[in-house]
C-alpha cells in the first residue's frame, strides 16, 4: 500500500508541477491588444508613432511578438471617430492609446471599462474625460497639454516680437475640433497688450482653406496663428504653401508645422510626449489601477524657428528671438 501511495503522490506532484508550468508558459505567452485611435492619417504623424513604438520596445513591448496595435486612422474625419472606437471595443483590445482630445472622446463614448491613455487633450476635466488630474476616475489617465492658461497668448507674442510690423493677426481654428478652439480670453488680452488686432477665422476642413484665406487678404492680415488641431496638421504642408503664396508668416502650436515650411512653433515636442505615453500603456499592461496613474502635464516649451521660409517671406528675424530658440531650421 505504501508503494501504491508513494505512486499516486508522485502522479499527483508530477500533474501539479505539469500544470503550473503550462499557466506559466501561457502567462509568459499572453498577447495583449492595443488599440490606436488617431484623427490624422497615419502618414501625417508617421515620426511621432515611430517614438511611441520605440518608446513602448525599450519597456520590452516589441509589436508582433507580446503585443498586437490594432491602428485605427480617421484619416482627418472627425465624424469617423465613434465609429472606429466601438471598433476597438468590439474587439475587446486591452488598452487604447488616444492622441487628442477627439479621439479621447470618442472612446471614452465607447467604453466605461477599457482602459484609455489619452495625449494631448488641454483641458481634460473641462472636457468631461477625467474628474481630475492627481487621481483619475474612471477608465482615463495619460497625459495633457495643458501647460499654462496664456499659451495662445504666448504664441502671439513671439509672434510679434519675431515680426514687429505685425499689426492684424489672424487666428484659424476648425470648430469641430475641441484641440483647436482658442482660449479666448488669455488670447484677447494678450493683443490688447501687444496692440493687435485678432480676426478670428472658422475652417471647416482643408477644402475651407482657400476661402479662409481669401478672408485674410480682405482684412489684410499680417500674419496668422494656427490654434492647433488634426485639419493642420494633417495638411500642413497645403497650409504652408498657402501661407507662403499670400506672404504671411505663421506660428503653429508644434514643430511639425514648422518643418513642414512654417515659419514658427511654440510648445510641447509631440514626438516626446507620445513617447511618454508608452509608461502608462506598459503599467497598465502590468496591471497598475488608472486611479494610481496620475494625469502628466508638460513642463518644457520649445521655440521653432524656419529660416529658409523667413528669408522667403523677407522677415528679419531679430537676434533676441533667435537666441531663445531650440531649433532652427536653416
């Protein structure tokens, strides 16, 4: 009997150790599934998508082998959103990764329980997609850019101090698009200050740009500012050489507008921040509780400034704009 025992104990122990081996092995296996839901085409944020994927590879998480993106491009339509995010739900991915506040929102529309890590959304709580920044509730966390309330205001003075002849300015923003709505206020008072007159300039779309710019002519703009959003930077380079045709020198919020001929940028380096955004994804895989992921706000600023589109629009950049900047490009 005690042979018979010790037999059924070694049978018992061997099956045990079989299958806690074969849970380690398919743990050690598991794939996770990452949804993208971007606004712009893929080609437009190309660079920045390569730093999240390089960003998420140093953490260990390599495309292919432990994790499957799921990429889902509106291609510029905003309107298509909602649909690719219940997309992404219905295939029941582990995360989704959500630059800007439009796509943010649309799957935070599409789930209360999949875990969302939103970029570059300005006023996130404003915006319904967390309750606040320390400790969010709910399925959101990520990152915002929501450095200062004076931002624009920012914008528009080294906009004047890099053209000092700039007496009409005009702001173009797609109302459709929550990330390219200006704050009006710091942006009033900033011209107020700045002695400059603002006309504000709706573009609804890439196929409103030539009317847009026809308003500009009419009200003989000296330069524009571009509030942001998928419609420019998606068709920057277009922009740009409209811009360049009426001479108007412009300031984008990022530096992808600037290197697609613009003349000046000023804010966050979105290839960094997409980039940090990679942390949240890879804790949350790990298993971290979004309420213990607080919400990252930028810190550092960049100045870009374009000289070969200055010296095509015949603007002398002065030296003390140039010495502040992080780049030029020559």
């Amino acid at each position: 009997m005690r042979g018979v025992q010790r037999r059924d104990f070694l049978i018992a122990a061997g099956a045990l150790l079989a299958t806690t081996r074969d849970a380690r092995a398919q743990q050690v296996a598991k794939v996770f599934r990452i949804g993208y839901l971007s606004a712009p085409n893929r080609e437009s944020v190309e660079g920045i998508l390569e730093a999240f994927l390089r960003a998420l590879r140093e953490l260990g998480w390599i495309e292919g082998q432990n994790i499957v993106i799921e990429y889902r491009w509106a291609e510029g339509d905003l309107e298509r959103l909602p649909g690719l995010a219940h997309d992404l739900v219905r295939r029941n991915v582990d995360v989704i990764v959500a630059p800007a506040a439009s796509a943010a929102l649309a799957a935070k529309h599409a789930t209360s329980t999949i875990p969302i890590v939103m970029i570059f959304p300005t006023d996130p709580v404003e915006q319904g997609l967390v309750s606040n920044l320390r400790r969010p509730e709910g399925n959101v966390t990520g990152t915002t850019n929501i450095p200062t309330a004076d931002m624009l205001g920012k914008r528009l003075q080294i906009l004047k101090e890099a053209v000092p002849k700039a007496a009409r300015v005009a702001v173009v923003y797609d109302p459709t698009d929550q990330a390219s709505l200006p704050s009006m206020n710091s942006l009033e008072a900033a011209a107020r200050s700045l002695g400059i007159h603002l006309q504000y300039v709706e573009v609804r779309g890439a196929e409103a740009f030539d009317t847009a710019f026809g308003a500009m002519a009419r009200e003989r703009a000296d330069a524009l500012l571009v509030a942001g959003g998928t419609t420019f930077l998606v068709n920057r380079s277009r922009f740009n050489e409209l811009a360049l045709k009426r001479r108007l020198p412009t300031m984008f919020s990022v530096r992808e507008g600037v290197e697609a001929g613009g003349f000046l940028s000023y804010g966050v380096n979105m290839t960094d921040f997409v980039a940090r955004s990679a942390a949240y994804v890879d804790k949350i895989l790990k298993g971290a509780k979004l309420a213990d992921l607080p919400i990252e706000q930028p810190t550092k600023f960049e100045l870009v400034i374009n000289m070969k589109t200055a010296k095509a629009l015949g603007v002398n950049v002065p030296p003390s704009v140039l010495a502040r900047a992080d780049a030029v490009i020559r």
